[in-house]
C-alpha cells in the first residue's frame, strides 16, 4: 500500500527546515480543503491522508459528480490510522523535514521516511539556486534569462540601477510568496528594505532577475525515476496572478503545442525539454526521486521589438505541482484524446477551497 498526502505548506516548510512546524492559516485551510487531491492518482488499494475522513469524502465525491466523472474511490484515512495500516512507501506532494518527523511521531516506520542527509539534499535542490544553476545550459537560441545571488543589499542596487526594473525571490518560498518587485522610480529598494533585510538574515541571500515584459506562463512536468533517470510527462499552461497560481488548462499534449506553436518554435521546446531531462538526471544523482516541474514563461525580447522569447527556467518546484494534477485530470476527462475537447482547473477560495473544472 502506497500512503499519498497533499502538503501543499511544503515550500513554506523548506523555508523553515524545523521538525515542529506550523503551516500558516492558509496552507492549513488548503490541505484540509483538497487533501482529497491525491485519490485522483492513487491506484487501487492505496490511501491517503487527510484531516477529516469525513469531509474529504464527501468533498471528492462530489468533486467527481460535478466534474462527471467515474473514477475508483480511494481509502481516506486519518493521522491516528497510519501505525495499523500496511504501508510499504510513501509519496507526498513533497518531502520536508517538519513532514517526515510528523509521519514519524504518528507510527510510520522509519525505513519509510527519508534520512537526515536525504532531506537535507533535497532542501539544497529545491533552493532557487538550483534553477540559477540550471538556466545557464537552458539558454540557446530563441531563449532569455539571467539571474543573479544577491548576499548584500548593494549588490541589489547595482543591478536596479542597470537594468530599472528587477524581481527579488527569496532562496525557499510558495507561489506568489517571497517576492518583491522593485523600480527605480516606482518601487524603489528603501521601500523594499526590510523585507530585504530579513530575507538576508533568514536565508542568506536572494536571487534577482530582470523584469521581463511576461506574455505567458506555462510549464514542463517530469518525474524522477529511482534508477536516475527523469522522464518528461508533458505540457502545464497555467494561469498566475501577482505571481500565484489560479488555475490550469486541460487540453491534449497535441492541443497544447499547438497553442505554444503559435508563438515559438515546437522544435525548441523540444530541445529544453531533451536539455532539463539530461541536466536534472546529473544534477539529481539518485538524491531526488519524484515528480518536479519547471516553470517558464513567453516573454518580449523589448518592449520595441516585440519579439518572443522563452525564459527556459523560471522556477524548478522540486515537488508534484498542480500541473502534475492537471495532466492526470485531462487524462480522466478526455479518455478519447480528442484535440477539440478542453478545460479549465481553478482552486477557488469562498469559506473553503475547491477544485473546480470550467
């Protein structure tokens, strides 16, 4: 039996590396609202952790009635469940220090959890450095992208005085958090100050990169294998908004190309896709097994050209992601494959989280 859970406090919890973390209200409020979330890739016989068995049932079945859909219905278990339960590994949304010594205090075998160097590794990996790492190989003809390690706030000055508008990303941080945007007009680093500062005191450093006119967003998905290869599963087109993610497209693999090559050429996402596959099996080493994705992004090369250009890494989430959910909900709503037939996946937030298909 394979114990899935949703933890979508993960980054947060990287962020702090503390084996007794408390996710903030909202990270909270997410897992017990969509801890349902990993039924829809669970195969038969397996569980999956949630808060409330009884709420989470409910909220996946009528998940599936809305969605129309008549898939199998997993186990919902509880925290107290997990010492009686035959358990032979685990597969959360993404592995932290404060998620591995909560299994542990509940009764999960420690040959199911990972170990202190292990955990540490993949805290290291999913530091945007790693992305920083990664970009310079990315970057090939018909691509854009720097990024800079910032240790001192001078070092942020002298890259808004070149380029005027620049973007601040904290090392560890969730979708939409641990962001600043700075001008030299507008928004200017004084303003942005203390923020910095802590930042530099909590973490070390921040990365900076230039602001890009952005077109679009989407993504890349893979999986980590446990023999050290990484396999490309497919297309993410997302929505953000001020840098958090709203929702997804469900389309074909064939369908979303062809959005995509309505802008660039299919042949270099191609060749990034072949390019992160081959670094990410090297750079990994066996140290990460899993799913991860990459984010990017369409952007103008200027604001007088006009001309498009692919930001090959934006942002490596070296975790599942919603467009791993994403992939296997297109999957379950269009068995037949049909390039025609597309969707909308949105998490909507009224007294409680839902995941809602458009």
């Amino acid at each position: 039996m394979t114990l899935h859970l949703f933890n979508p406090e993960h980054d947060i919890a990287l962020a702090a590396n503390l084996s007794n973390f408390t996710a903030p209200h909202a990270g909270r409020q997410l897992r017990h609202d969509l801890g349902w979330l990993p039924a829809l890739w669970a195969d038969e016989g397996d569980a999956v952790l949630v808060d409330d068995v009884h709420y989470a049932t409910a909220a996946y079945e009528r998940f599936l009635k809305n969605a129309r859909l008549h898939v199998r219905k997993a186990m919902m278990v509880e925290r107290r469940q997990l010492a009686r339960l035959p358990i032979s590994q685990i597969a959360p949304w993404g592995w932290d220090l404060a998620l591995r010594d909560s299994l542990r205090r509940a009764g999960c075998a420690p040959s199911l959890l990972p170990g202190d160097e292990q955990i540490a590794c993949i805290r290291r990996l999913s530091n945007r450095e790693t992305a920083h790492l990664l970009l310079p190989d990315l970057r090939i003809d018909g691509t854009i992208g720097e990024s800079f390690i910032c240790r001192q706030e001078s070092d942020v000055s002298v890259l808004l005085d070149h380029y005027g508008r620049v973007v601040l990303k904290a090392p560890w941080s969730s979708s939409g958090r641990g962001l600043r945007f700075l001008d030299k007009e507008r928004n200017t680093l004084p303003m942005q100050s203390g923020w910095l500062r802590r930042m530099l005191s909590a973490q070390g450093f921040v990365m900076a990169e230039p602001y890009y006119d952005k077109v679009l967003d989407f993504g890349m998905e893979f999986v980590a294998q446990a023999d050290g290869t990484v396999d490309y599963l497919g297309l993410s087109l997302f929505h953000t908004k001020n840098g958090a993610y709203t929702g997804n497209v469900l389309a074909t693999e064939q369908a979303k190309r062809a959005s995509l090559g309505r802008y660039i050429p299919l042949s270099l996402l191609d060749e990034v896709a072949r390019r992160i596959t081959r670094l990410t099996s090297a750079y990994f080493a066996c140290n990460y097994v899993g799913s991860f994705g990459v984010d990017m992004m369409l952007v103008h090369d200027t604001i007088a050209s006009r001309r498009l250009l692919l930001h090959p890494c934006v942002e490596l989430n070296l975790r599942r992601t919603m467009g791993h959910v994403a992939l296997t909900l297109t999957t379950l709503c269009n068995p037949t494959n049909d390039d025609e037939r597309q969707k909308v996946m949105r998490i909507e937030l009224t007294d409680h989280y839902f995941l809602k298909l458009t």
